[in-house]
C-alpha cells in the first residue's frame, strides 16, 4: 500500500515547505557569545520591549526562554531578537509562527506596535501551507491568521493540497515511484488449449480474463476507474462499451478499501502477432491494479496472475525471463505493448529459436508477416499506442529467457509460457554433435534427441501450468535478494532463476542451498537456475551489476516425476507452476495492498521483515516468535495462509517484501504483492534502425 506512505510522503512535502519558511530554532549555542542585553529581571530596557513578570523567571534568566521579544532586526521582516534557550539573553532567530494545523512551526513576522512593543505573528504575510492535505491555506495580510486559499477537496476534486497549490493526485503519485498509480496496460495473454475433459478440450485460452483495481483503505479520495480498449482500423482508444455478460459497461466508483474485477470480454493473444490487443485502466487517483488469466480455476487448470506496473514508471530497457517450452503446442512467450501515443520503435534481441512466424493482425497481407527469429538475431518493430507484439517459442526445449527488448518509448514487457513445467525433469542432455543423441537428464542414461524422448520416458514432472509476470525494467532491478520457500505442500522445492543485466557478474547466495552450488560468472542476458526448499540471500558482489530474480512454485506432482502414474508419499499434492519475480531489498516498502481471491482453495503470502522490525496483517501485530531467520540473520520471513478472500493490508516499521501466491487441485497464481520502481541503475540506449 504506498497509500499510507504516499500521504505521509506528502505530509512530509507540506513539513518539508514548512520547515523550509520556519529556518533554524536556535540551539544551546546561542546561550554562548551571542546574547544580547543585559536587563533584569522586571526592567525596561527603552527598546519597547514589554517587561517580564518577575514570577515567570526562573533565577538568572532575564526572559523566557525562546518566547519573549526584544525587538525586530528589520520591521516587517523575519528576524527578531529573542530569548536564547536559557533565557539568559537575545540572540537573533527566525520568528516562530503556527501553521494550520497547530502541529509545525513555520516562518513568521516581526511587527512593532503603536506602543513601541516587538511580537511574532502566527505567519508570514503571503505565505502557503496545508489544512491537512484538503486546503491550501493563505496567510493574511497582517499576518495575524490564516484564510482559505482554495478548497482541494470540494472545488477540485481529485487534487491534494501540496503546499501552495492544490494538485492531481496522480500527479503527485509520479514522484514516490511506487507500484500505485493512475494509468495501468493489461494483455490477455496466450494460454493453453489442449484436449482432455468433458468436452474434450481444456479452454484456458478461452477462460475469463479479468483486471482486479482496488483502491488502498487509507486514501482519502474515491477513485473512479475505466477501462479502455483499441480496434483494428480505429483513430483512437474506446472505453470498452460492454463487459464479457454483454452487459453496458460503466466507470467503476471505488471508495477507500474498495476492490473491483472487470470480467473483459475476449481479447487474447494467440500465437505471434501484433495487433492492437491491449487494455488501459484509467483512474483519477491512484489505485493497485493486478490482472488474473484467467479469475477463476474451475476445469482450465492452466492460471497466474500479475501485479501490473503504472506506465508512469514503465522503462525501455528490458531483459525477460520466462520458461521453456516443453510439448508441441504449449509456447513461451515474450510481449511487448506500446503504452505511449505515436509511434514506438522496439529492438528486440532473440535469446533462442527459431521462433514461431506471425502476422500483425488477423488478416493482414503476406508482406505483413512477422518472419522466424533465430537465437542472437535482432529486429526492429514499429508499434502504435495499444499494440500488443507477442513473440512465441516453436520447438520444445527453446527457452526466450534472456531475450532483450529496447525501445525509444517506455514499453510494458511480459514474459511467460501458455503452459510449462517446473521442474524440469525432461531435459535432453550432453547431445553429440555428431549423432545427436544425448541422454535425458532424469536418469543420465535413457537415449534421447531432444526433450520429448524424455517426456515420453515418463521424465516429465506433472503437471504444466500458465506463467505470466510482467517485467520490472532494468533501471529496477537491484543487488540484493531476500528467496523464501513457498508454502511447503510435499518435499517438493522451488525453483529460481538469475539473470544478470551487464556482463562479468558475480553472484553468491547466502547461505548457498546446497554446499556444492555456485552461480556460474553471467553476462547481460545469461541466467542461471536451479531447485531450493530453503530460505536463503542472493547477492550480485558489484553495485553497478543489477541482477533479476525469478521464482517458480512446482507441480502437484513434484519433487520427482511419477514415472508409471503412481503418486508418491513426497508430493506437493496440489497445485502447479506459477511465476513470481523477487523484489529487490532496494525496491522494499513499508506498507502493501494484496489481493487473495475465493477461486482457490489455498492463499497464502510470504513477507520479508528486517531484523527488528514490527509487522502487522490487516491491523493485527504479528508476533516476532513467528518470524523464520534467514541466510546472514539481517532479515526473516514470515508465512501465513489467508483464511479469508480480497484485499489485505500489509505494514511494518521498516520496509519489507511481499509475494502472494494459491494453489488448488493442478493449478496455481502467484505474483509479487508490490515494490517500488525507484530508478538504480541507467537504461541501455536505444539503437535506433
């Protein structure tokens, strides 16, 4: 939630404008050396400063402390001579004035009066502060109180007092770059359709997509929220005019703590494409937005979910992870949409192929055609605003992990497979050249030439699942990395991937899962993977050398595969892969909106707390005892099933981590619960063709 932090961030913008007008209060050294005047206790100096009673002083002081004034440096200025912190004397301070709230110290004005008598007024002539964050208040002419300047809540509805004016929320939002925010891209993205059932087919392709927009507890505002859409041959962007039911579709008015799911109708990618496919969520003030593919679990077996990212904050650096492709018709994927008016050029460096060929839209002429990539190649694409370019694998074992997108615009990058397994038991192994056999990885000796021998060996892991995450641009990423376990279901592990933005990285995991592994040196787009059932740190040893972390939950039949159908004592026993990217330790917040939704049997969230940190769930303080200590001891995580759907709130006194996650019978989602989008590192440039 930055909500909480957003308004404390703009309370400390209205403190920070205050404590700028207020200057320094004095401190004890202003008792030495600087002291002026050395009237009694009671006495007239002629300055026209008013007498002290005498039973306000304490002995040895001539003045109250800090309050009394002598008398004005300029007339009408902020200077004035006042009562040092001892009382023993003048010294020349910042007059201290009040501000709206009677909460803050703030400049004031140095007046004489008719009498020849020195005082401080309440505030500077002119000057601006917040009633809260609803007003922006003025100081009167005669500095003696202030006046409402302008009334953000009721005349301008949807802006905040800053200070001196007031300003659109979402405006205000850009600053904290965080995961809330007002302008929001989601993509159907390609999902398994594969016989089986009842009806002989599992449709998760054709399943309901949906974008879940919820509205943090601690927003004062209402937010109203539309959704968007692009056709084919149109001039311009649409609200979308009827939800999946065929029902009007209307803005959404969310109130503080609302949540709402726009069930969209079919707008899905399938196969390599580019068309204008995307959806834009638009809300007045800033909101979470996630998006599920598809809502609900029931006979797809084939679900994940997303945290979306603000376009506000969007980069054109990518480096993307995703998943091997393991059966004939189940691909991975990366896609692109072009989220900014006009035309946006995109590069993009194929990691592995040959890919699958395309069109840029249904229809569309034989010169239109997207051709095969080949692994190392790079091509130039042309977007406009709404197009989705979604490139896919073509043989099993191809993997796009690595693959790297640049762009001249900002750009939304997903990366995720229709269907994949996780682990990957089937691999095809140590393949000769010359004959082209290898082994299957499993066993290390059953003959295979590539990865679907292994699986019809009986090596692969059941069962697949869709994967989707978007990707965080490489000006995110961080060093460091906090990996906790998933919800243990069986013996089984999770699986992670590293991948390195520059070349020469060197990574080390604290404490390493196994004695024996060490992450390979990687260059930009090289990753490394392997299994854990253990919490542990992932550090890149070079602050200049930012590193991707990637987690996958296994399938209901992991650890091993049931070779001959038999499920065995040790399996998870339910759900299936799901794609989580970590969050960098540099990207932490102290507070988190999430949501959990009904469609699963099992929700749960992991929460990375630093050592000595308070954490508290939906109000409720957590008990430090529950706390798990992880790798170096500086950090712990804490693990909790959520009993009850919608949204939760997530704070501590430190910043923390979050993912969520839910498995039911074959079929899991999981993303990350939210982070910052602080700029660390500096964007790749753009080549242009």
């Amino acid at each position: 939630m930055r909500f909480p932090h957003l308004f404390q961030c703009l309370s400390t913008i209205v403190l920070g404008v205050a404590l700028a007008l207020s200057g320094c209060q004095g401190t004890e050294d202003d008792d030495a050396g600087n002291a002026s005047g050395d009237a009694g206790a009671g006495s007239d100096d002629s300055s026209g400063f008013v007498d002290v009673p005498s039973d306000l002083l304490k002995p040895g002081q001539i003045c109250v402390p800090n309050v009394d004034v002598k008398a004005c440096v300029i007339e009408g200025g902020k200077l004035a001579m006042i009562c040092n912190n001892s009382g023993t004397g003048y010294v020349e301070r910042v007059c201290p004035g009040e501000d709206p709230n009677g909460s803050q110290t703030v400049d004031a004005q140095c007046r004489t009066s008719e009498e020849g008598k020195a005082s401080c007024t309440t505030c500077f002539p002119g000057d601006r502060a917040c009633l809260g964050e609803i007003k922006v208040m003025e100081c009167a002419a005669d500095g003696s109180e202030w006046a409402v300047n302008a009334d953000c809540e009721n005349d301008q509805p949807g802006t905040v007092c800053t200070g001196q004016v007031c300003e659109k929320l979402c405006d205000v939002n850009v600053k904290f770059n965080s995961y809330i925010g007002c302008d929001y891209w989601g993509v159907d993205l390609d999902n398994a359709f594969v016989p089986g059932g009842k009806e002989g087919y599992y449709d998760a392709s054709g399943a309901q997509y949906a974008i879940a927009v919820s509205n943090p507890p601690d927003s004062p505002l209402t937010a109203i929220v539309k959704v968007y859409q692009k056709n084919i041959g149109d001039s311009g962007e649409q609200e979308v005019p009827f939800d999946v039911d065929g029902n009007p579709m209307e803005p959404v008015e969310l109130k503080p703590g609302d949540l709402h799911v726009f069930k969209l109708p079919r707008r899905d990618v399938n196969g390599t494409t580019l068309a204008p496919l995307a959806y834009r969520v638009e809300s007045d003030v800033p909101i979470i937005a996630y998006q599920f593919n598809p809502m609900e679990n029931e006979n797809v077996f084939s679900n994940d979910a997303s945290l979306l990212l603000p376009s506000a904050l969007l980069g054109r650096d990518y480096v993307v992870m995703t998943r091997e492709q393991t059966f004939e018709i189940l691909r991975g994927f990366i896609t692109v949409v072009a989220v900014m008016e006009g035309e946006t050029t995109v590069s993009v460096e194929i990691s592995d192929g040959p890919t699958l060929a395309g069109y840029k839209y249904p229809d569309a002429p034989d010169e239109e055609a997207i051709p095969i990539m080949h692994a190392g190649e790079t091509r130039m694409f042309k977007l406009q605003q709404y197009d989705v370019l979604n490139i896919e694998t073509n043989r099993p074992g191809a993997d796009l992990t690595g693959t790297r997108v640049l762009s001249d615009q900002r750009v939304a990058v997903f990366g995720g497979s229709e269907a994949a397994n996780a682990p990957n038991d089937a691999r095809c192994i140590d393949i000769d050249p010359d004959t082209n056999k290898g082994v299957c990885e499993y066993d290390g000796k059953t003959t295979c030439t590539d990865l679907l021998d292994c699986v019809g060996a009986g090596f692969n892991t059941c069962c697949a699942d869709h994967l989707e995450q978007q990707m965080f641009p490489v000006k995110t990423w961080g060093t460091s990395y906090v990996a906790t376990k998933s919800w243990d279901r069986g013996k089984e592990s999770d699986i992670w991937r590293i991948i390195a933005a520059e070349d020469n990285t060197t990574v080390v995991l604290v404490p390493p899962p196994d004695a024996s592994l060490s992450v390979p040196v990687l260059n930009r787009g090289e990753w490394f993977e392997f299994e854990s059932r253990k919490h542990f740190e992932i550090h890149s040893t070079d602050e200049d050398k930012p590193i991707l972390v990637g987690q996958f939950l296994a399938a209901q039949d992991a650890p091993e595969p049931n070779v001959g159908g038999q499920a065995q004592a040790d399996d998870a026993g339910t759900g299936d892969p799901a794609f989580i990217l970590a969050v960098p330790v540099q990207q932490y917040r102290t507070d988190y909106v999430v949501f959990t939704t009904a469609e699963y049997e099992d929700n749960y969230v992991n929460i990375t707390i630093p050592a000595g940190a308070s954490l508290s769930i939906d109000g409720d303080p957590i008990p430090a005892g529950y706390f798990e200590i992880i790798g170096s001891g500086l950090y712990s995580v804490y693990r909790q099933r959520f009993k009850n759907p919608g949204p939760h709130v997530i704070s501590s006194s430190e910043p923390i981590g979050a993912i969520v996650y839910g498995y039911d019978q074959y079929v899991s989602y999981g993303y990350t619960g939210g982070l910052d989008l602080e700029e660390i590192n500096s964007e790749n440039p753009f080549a242009a063709p």
